[in-house]
C-alpha cells in the first residue's frame, strides 16, 4: 500500500522521506518505484524459494533411500538440482527394486548378483546403456530369435513340473508366467519369435493350469458303453468313486428361458427351465446307470439353474479350493460359465439375424 503521510511516503509499511529537489524526488521516484517492486516480490521470491528447498529435500531424501548417494550429494551441491530421469535411470531403478530374495534362474543367477554388480565401484554406465538398449528392442516387437527361447524357456521348464510341486510353489510359478502381460504382449506380435516357441509355452501353460484347477478326480468323456435308451450317451463319468461306493456321470443341458416349450415355466418362476430339463433327463437316462450316479447339469441360457447343478458346482469348487488354497474358485467357475453363455448367445443372435437377412432377400 502506498499513500502520502505529511512529506513521507508510506511504501511497503516503510515512511520514506520527500526531497524539495526536482533532481533527487526524480531518482527518488524511480528509488521509490523499484523499491515498491522488491518489496512486494520478496513474499513470493520467499515461497518460490521455501518450495524449491522443500523438493530438493524430497528429492535428497528420496536418493538417500535409494542407496545413491552420489547422487544425493550431487543433488545438493548443484543449485540446478539433479537432472531428470533418463532411461538408463529408470532401468537402474528397476534392477535395484528386485528383492535380494527372488528366485534365480536356470543359471543360477540371481537379481542379488545384478544389484551387487551395479552397486560396486566397476563402471556400470556401458553395462547399463546396453542393458537398456536391448529392452528397448524387446518392447518394439523385434525380439532376437536367440533371445526369445530364453524368455519363455525357463517358465516352460518350471511349468512342466507344476504337478510334482506343492500348491503353494505351484500357484507362484503359474502366477510369474501370467504377470508379465506386456512382456508377452510385444514378444507374442514379435516377428522374429518362433511360432513353435510360443505353442510349447502355450501348451505347458495350459497343462499347468489344468493340473491345478481341478478337484484331481480322473473323468472320461462320452463313456464307450453307457448310453440311454435312444443310444446316446453322457457327457462323461468319474473313473473312481464319487459318493458310497458309485461313479458319477453326468449329462449337461442348456435349455433355452425364451423357448415356446418353457416359456409358460419361465414366466410364472425363475428356473423351472432347468428343473424341468433336468427330470426329462432322469427319465432318460433311468435304468441305463445302474451302477452309476447320474448328475443333470441344466443351466438357461440367461444364467439359472436346478438345484442339483448348483450343490454340484459348490462341492466340485470346494475341492479344488482345498487344492488351490483360493475360496474364490466357486466364485471363478460361475464367471466362467457366464461368459460361455453370453458367447453362446451372441452366436445365436448373430446366426438368427444373418438367417433372417437371407431369408428377406
């Protein structure tokens, strides 16, 4: 603020004195001027200046906990600051972000050996650049044929052995072979990558998921001579025991909530659909499974199903929870089949409105 007090001017809150000379009130004008401007700079100047104090702090700190202290030392002797993070840098962070405890590969070589590597008075710059040079190559898609078998050779060797682990070794191994989506993402369109490379790493993967996701009964599908009284048989059956002594067999149904003959049921109940195609299938198959269980999957096409098909599905998912160590996989399966059923759907209505523009024409 500044206003006349007497002969004094009031500027900033400070009194400054007028001169009667015409030549010192001219350079006190400009004095008074660029003293009014420091004045009023200065509480910004301050902040400017508390905040890049405070991120030099940060930033201090943030390097002293890192373990670089060169850098934390270059940090505050610079008043530029540290310069910002490169790729080089980043993939240096990254090394130094592996636990000392993680897995080592076929090699034997672990990240414990790397951060050592990086941290000991050798140059590192040229290992670092090279380092950073071939990720980059990697994540553009143009993987080295001689590299990309190391990539997933090494998963697929610990998948093949998912079945001789315990579940807890098991589920990590298949859990680092799925982590790392990107990764497999560029070296998957990669057109250097090795078709056949990609079907073994595939197929181990699929292997290993099956030898986990299930309840460990051995099953048969569509048995050889078990069959109703049309001929047809189930859609497979349990090679040991299920419950008192007798294999399980079970038949599944999809019957449809919108069709003419369950429209009636479906509109008065939800789920009636299904229990009603599930006794169609006891009488069907009655007295064809003396020896058998018999086990009517229904399930429509818009989600319900019988009560037999659910106590099922909650004992089987029990099961293979008790061998997962997930209580998730009831939780799992349903998903699953939701989604088989909306695949289902959308071939229905694509096909009906395709059938629909032909017969139009």
């Amino acid at each position: 603020m500044n206003g006349a007090h007497g002969n004094n001017y009031v500027v900033g809150g400070r009194y400054l004195k007028e001169d009667n000379s015409s030549e010192h009130h001219r350079g006190y004008a400009g004095t008074r001027t660029k003293a009014t401007h420091v004045l009023r700079t200065e509480p910004y100047l301050a902040r400017r200046i508390k905040m890049h104090s405070g991120q030099l702090d940060s930033n201090r700190n943030r390097r002293i906990e890192q373990g670089n202290l060169s850098a934390a030392v270059r940090l505050v002797c610079s008043p530029e600051g540290l310069a910002g993070d490169s790729p080089e840098t980043l993939v240096l962070s990254a090394l130094k972000s592996f636990r000392n405890g993680s897995s080592g590969g076929l090699d034997c070589l672990r990240p414990q050996h790397i951060k050592d590597l990086i941290s000991g008075p050798l140059p590192i710059d040229e290992f670092v650049s090279s380092l950073t040079q071939f990720i980059n190559i990697i994540l553009s898609g143009a993987c080295p044929s001689a590299a990309s078998r190391f990539f997933f050779g090494e998963l697929k060797f610990a998948l093949e052995r998912v079945s001789h682990l315990p579940v807890h070794d098991a589920l990590t191994i298949v859990r680092n072979a799925l982590s790392l989506p990107r990764l497999m993402y560029f070296l998957r369109t990669s057109f250097s990558v090795d078709a056949s490379i990609l079907g073994g790493f595939d197929g181990a993967l699929r292997s290993a998921l099956s030898a986990l996701c299930n309840a460990s009964i051995p099953v048969l599908k569509e048995p050889s001579g078990i069959s109703a009284l049309d001929g047809k048989r189930p859609d497979g059956c349990t090679l040991i025991p299920w419950r008192a002594g007798r294999c399980l067999a079970w038949d599944v149904t999809v019957p449809g909530t919108l069709a003419e003959r369950y429209v009636h049921l479906t509109s008065k109940e939800s789920g009636l659909a299904a229990t009603r195609a599930s006794d169609e299938k006891f009488k069907k198959y009655e007295g064809a499974l003396p020896s058998m269980d018999f086990l009517p999957v229904c399930i429509q096409v818009l989600g319900p199903m019988d009560n037999n098909t659910s106590i099922f599905f909650k004992k089987i998912c029990k099961m293979i929870s008790g061998r997962s160590g997930d209580s998730r996989e009831l939780f799992f399966a349903m998903n699953h089949i939701s989604c088989l059923l909306q695949r289902f759907l959308r071939v229905c209505v694509t096909e009906n409105v395709q059938l629909n523009a032909d017969v139009s024409e």
